[in-house]
C-alpha cells in the first residue's frame, strides 16, 4: 500500500486508509457565563442550547467559520451527531476485544473536553498540538440495553480559552479586542482537522523515522496501543518508486519498538546522492508498516508512513545539508489566512502556499509562532522546502508559562520529528515570554533547558535557544534585522570585522546578540553560522493602519528596496542563509511579497531574481525593469557556498 500522496490526510506520517473527515457543519454556542458544564451542554438533550452554525475546523474568529464572532469570548461549545455505522463502521466494532472508535482533533485552543452521547471521553490541555479520544465505551455504554442501536451519537466539545491570560502560549494571536501592530485576531477553539478512525484494539498508536545516512539505517520508532500478550511481527518495507530499499521484520513484545533498519544502497557513498533529499530533489522513501499475529501471520494493522534520506549540521562556519554547506534563502510565514486565520482551506491550498515559496526564489520557509497543520508539512516534504519549526510564545515568564510552553513544545517535537523538511527547531523567538532574559539567571536558565530538551528528544537537527537576539546556547547565530536602508545593512556584514562589531555590541535591534561566553567562543570558533532570520518588512499599501517596518509608495520603489536589502546581504562573506519578512499581507502587518489575496507585488520571476540575486537579462523593450540598472549585477559564484541550492 503506498503512502496517500494527495495531501488530504490529516496525519500524513501515518496514514490509514479507512477514515471519515469529521469537518463541517457543527453546531455551536459562546458561553461568555460560563454556565455550560452546570447546565449539562453535554448532555444530547441540550440541542436548545445551540443557537448557532459554525463550519469546522475554521475558527469562529473567522469569516470561513460562519460565526465571525471577533470579540473576547473565553468558552465556546460544539455539538454534532454521528452516524452510528461510521462508529461501527469495521467488523467486531461494537467488541472493545476487536475494535476501538477515535476521533482525533488536530488542534483545539486551548482547554479541550470531549463527550460522546454524555460520556467524558477526553481532556486536553495545548492549543496548537493533536489529541485523540477513544469514544468506544462512552458508544458502547449509550447502546447497552438499547433495542435497536440508536441511528446516531452527539459528540461535543468544549473549549475554554482566556484572551487574557498572558503567560499561556499565544503566538500573533492579540490580548487586546481589535487587532493592533503586528497582532492578529485571537484563535478559539477548533482550527485544525478533526477526523474519525476504527482500529483493532491492539493498533499502531505512533510511528517515527531519523535516518542516518552516514551508518546506512533508518532509526524508527512504533509504539502500539498496549503490550501485546504475546510477542507481535511487524514487518516494514522501505521503497523508493519500485525499488525496494529494505524489507525486515522484528518481534515486538512491548508497547515501545526501537528498531534499525539496514539500507544497503546508502553505503555506496558515489550512489548515495540518488536517494538522499534536499530541495532540489525532495525524494521520499515510502514505509509500509504491518503489524501481525506471529503465529497465524494474520494482519491486526497496517499503516504507511515515509522519511527521507538526509543529514543536517552546522560546521565551520556553514549551514550544511548532506554534508555540503547549503545557503538558506527563508521567507518568514505567518500562517495566518484573511478568510481563515490560523487554520487552512486544507492540503490543496496548503500545496499551493509551498509552491508559490519555491516559484519565489526561497528553498527555506520560517512558520512563525505557530504549530502548522501537518499537511503544510507533507508538502514541504514532497516538494522540496526547508522548514524552520516554531511555536507560539507566551508574553510572560511564570511557572505556568513554564509548564505550558514545556509541555506543549515537547508534544509539537514528537508531531513533527519525522518530516525530513523540519531542520531547525526553535522553542523561543525574540525573547518572548523570557523579556528579562538578559537580567535574568532563572531565564536563561529556561532558554537553556529548553534547547537542551530539544537536543535531547532529537539530537538530529540544529536548535535554537532564542532567536533573533539574546542567545544563550543556539546552533545558528540568528540575527534580526530590521533596517530599512541597504547601504547599512551591507556596512554591518560585509566582512568578518563589521560582523563581530554587531555581535558584540547591543546588536541591530538594540538586544546583545549573546549573553555568555560559551555562545561567544563557539561563534568565534565558527561552530555557530550567522543568519539574518529576519530583514525586510517593506510595506506597499495605501490604506489607513497599514503596518510595516518601512513603507514605499510605487512598484518602482518596491523593486528597488528590495533589491538593495537582499544585494547587501548577498555580499557578506560571513552571512550563510537570511529570513525576508514576510511571505504575503497579513492583517494590518502589510509587509508580504504577497498581497493578502496572493497576489504577488511583483511578477514572481523578479522576486525571484532579487532572492537568489541570480539576473536573467531582459531584452523585450516593453517588459519594465524594476532592478536597480545602476548597479552591477550580484555574482553569486564569489561566495564560496553555492546560492543555487
């Protein structure tokens, strides 16, 4: 069975084929008293209750949703019905010794409880990360007695989610009622997939994947449901088209298998490069997992999965992928949607968002302050995109700000780890959430137990203490940016003295660079390249409240800015990989490359041209030129990493 290549499951990393989008029309309901859970909403005799319609998973924030409700409402409730044979919908599913019903959730902010016919059968805490609930014996309590099974179940949701509360991880999302700066419309609720599945009993709950091209294995992990009472085959099969790469089975006895897997065709180091993945060629490995009864060989479950073959690192000096140093061109991307918001239209336009990244120049993409639908990331994967993988910060530093951050960062690592696009990790941006941090021993001390979580749950990437400034323990120098003149933006990088003036000084933005000498000797030593991660932020708009770091006024200008900002950096011998602020308008923050509706404000090939600072000659006289003509054109082949990567 190949792994779904159409981007439409919700869980690309492991895929069945069997299951039922749960997305739609829902009953809905704001409960600004909070009287819900005293009034039994739960209850499907509570319908009345419902007095609106809200399309799902598109917040009710939004215009998607059909509610556009944009004021404070701290409790929302959903309620919809079931069919009874989707619950049923496998032989023996009525047999909890058979079959299990989950329903899973992509993401509810940002205190979730779910019932099934009455029955609590869930509670998750963490806006931005997936949980499921087995509502199996909640269906099979509501059918017990009952003469016929009733026609339909009511699932309902509530989920509670404080504007105000500061120290809970919040991204772009605005604590105040309108939108304002670089602020957004708050996110309550549903916003990513929900979807049903019915499983054996004993199932395939995870599946993960770290390659390591240099032993010639793939490194997987399975966990199951539970401890099988006897020991299990699972038998893998890795492909690449028709080839087949390996083909293994182990005995598993418990609920967590760590297991190798030989790939024989990555030791011949002079036909490696044909399997391995980067942008240029993203090539996926297909990974078709059975899990079986190891005497009858009967199959229990399967599910498809894939990885791809690379290997990331930071070494003197460079960014490298596969070992060679790769010069990372990033558009910083909010993910956050005019009719939408932080939710998607789904794996269709999600495809389109990571072509229209690739079309501009950028083989790199920073998904800023926020955990992005999973299925972004499948096309990442599929078409050749670097991923620097955030999460939303908190505005304040306290115990629970500790605890959520904490928490919910180690379950985003565990969702996105098998992506081979994901190549960075960064826990903290800007010191948000930290804004003492230089002052601050307890702090830094937070920043530096996060990185170190990081590098402990996967050792495999790059990882990032805070960035953009105030770095205690980073891999990537990464710097932010915002000057809006090129000429000064060339001056401060443009060699190895002008580079360690500003890091040794308060910095671009008026924040130390590094805030202890362990940072500032691994810089030194070259063992910390330097990236502009973000620069730019130029505006083109006309109407009021529009936001930018500058703003011009003609597609001339616009050119022309832009161009001058990438050119300076293209000159540094010291500068590896940049960020442009930002992908497309978003909001009132007007300073995309894309208008709001996608749009570009300039022709894509240009953006292009000025992005990788690779000029095609133009020689049709009525084609406008909105390059700078007065200056020569940037060589990318003076620098000694390689720009077409």
């Amino acid at each position: 069975m190949a792994t779904q290549q159409d981007g439409s499951y919700p869980r690309p990393v492991m895929c069945r084929e069997a299951w039922t989008s749960l997305d739609g029309p829902w009953q809905f309901a704001h409960d600004d008293a909070d009287e819900g859970l005293a009034q039994r909403w739960f209850d499907p005799s509570s319908d009345s209750a419902f007095d609106q319609r809200i399309e799902v998973p598109f917040p009710p924030e939004s215009p998607a949703s059909g509610v556009g409700a944009r004021g404070f409402h701290p409790v929302v409730w959903y309620r919809r019905t079931i069919s009874h044979a989707e619950l049923t919908a496998a032989p023996g599913a009525g047999d909890t010794d058979t079959a299990r019903a989950l329903v899973h959730f992509g993401a509810v902010d940002h205190h979730a409880r779910v019932w099934l016919d009455g029955h609590l059968v869930a509670e998750h805490v963490g806006g931005q990360t997936p949980f499921t609930a087995d509502v199996t014996d909640a269906l099979l309590a509501s059918i017990r007695g009952a003469d016929p099974a009733p026609d339909e179940h009511v699932l309902v949701v509530r989920a509670e989610d404080d504007p105000h509360a500061s120290d809970q991880p919040r991204g772009k999302q605005d604590w105040r009622e309108e939108p304002h700066g670089i602020w957004y419309d708050r996110t309550t609720g549903i916003w990513q997939p929900v979807w049903l599945e019915v499983v054996p009993a004993l199932h395939v709950v995870d599946v993960a994947w770290t390659p390591d091209v240099a032993e010639a294995v793939v490194r997987g992990e399975v966990t199951l449901s539970r401890r099988p009472s006897a020991p299990l085959a699972l038998d893998l099969v890795l492909t690449s088209g028709t080839e087949v790469l390996a083909e293994v089975s182990y005995v598993v006895g418990d609920p967590v298998t760590r297991l190798d897997i030989p790939v024989a065709a990555l030791r011949n180091g002079q036909d490696r490069d044909r399997l391995q993945w980067s942008p240029e060629t993203p090539r996926l490995v297909d990974i078709d997992v059975a899990l079986r009864d190891r005497g009858s060989g009967l199959e229990l479950d399967r599910v498809t999965s894939y990885t791809g073959l690379r290997h990331v690192s930071v070494d003197g000096g460079s960014f490298a992928l596969n070992g060679h140093p790769w010069y990372t061109r990033s558009v910083l991307n909010q993910g956050y949607r005019r009719d939408t918001h932080l939710a998607s239209r789904g794996g269709d336009a999600l495809r389109v968002e990571v072509e229209q990244i690739k079309a501009m120049g950028f083989n790199a993409v920073r998904l800023h302050q926020k955990a992005e639908d999973p299925r972004f990331l499948y096309w990442a994967d599929r078409l050749g995109l670097m991923v620097w993988s955030e999460t939303a910060g908190a505005y304040e530093f306290s115990p629970r700000a500790v605890a959520l951050l904490t928490t919910e960062w180690m379950e985003l690592v565990r969702r996105y780890r098998s992506h081979p696009s994901v190549v960075v990790w960064v826990p903290i941006n800007e010191s948000w959430g930290v804004q003492d941090i230089a002052g601050s021993t307890a702090q830094q001390q937070f920043a530096q137990s996060l990185v170190s979580l990081t590098r402990a749950l996967d050792p495999s990437r790059p990882a990032m203490s805070n960035e953009g400034w105030e770095h205690v323990d980073s891999d990537i120098m990464g710097l932010h940016d915002y000057t809006v003149d090129p000429e000064h933006l060339r001056a401060r990088y443009v060699d190895a003295a002008a580079v360690r003036d500003v890091v040794s000084g308060f910095g671009p933005q008026g924040r130390r660079p590094m805030l202890n000498d362990a940072q500032a000797r691994r810089f030194e030593a070259g063992g910390c390249p330097l990236m502009i991660t973000e620069f730019g932020g130029i505006s083109m708009a006309e109407e009021e409240g529009a936001w930018g770091y500058d703003h011009v006024g003609s597609t001339e200008e616009y050119a022309a800015r832009l161009t001058g900002l990438f050119d300076a950096l293209h000159a540094s011998s010291e500068v590896v990989g940049f960020c442009y602020t930002q992908f497309m308008d978003t909001g009132q923050e007007t300073n995309g490359l894309l208008f709001a509706d996608g749009t570009p404000k300039l022709p894509v090939e240009w953006i292009a041209e000025i992005v990788t600072g690779v000029r095609t000659p133009r020689t049709a006289p009525d084609t406008p030129e909105p390059l700078d003509t007065e200056s020569e054109p940037h060589a990318p082949e003076t620098h000694t990493l390689n720009r077409t990567h």
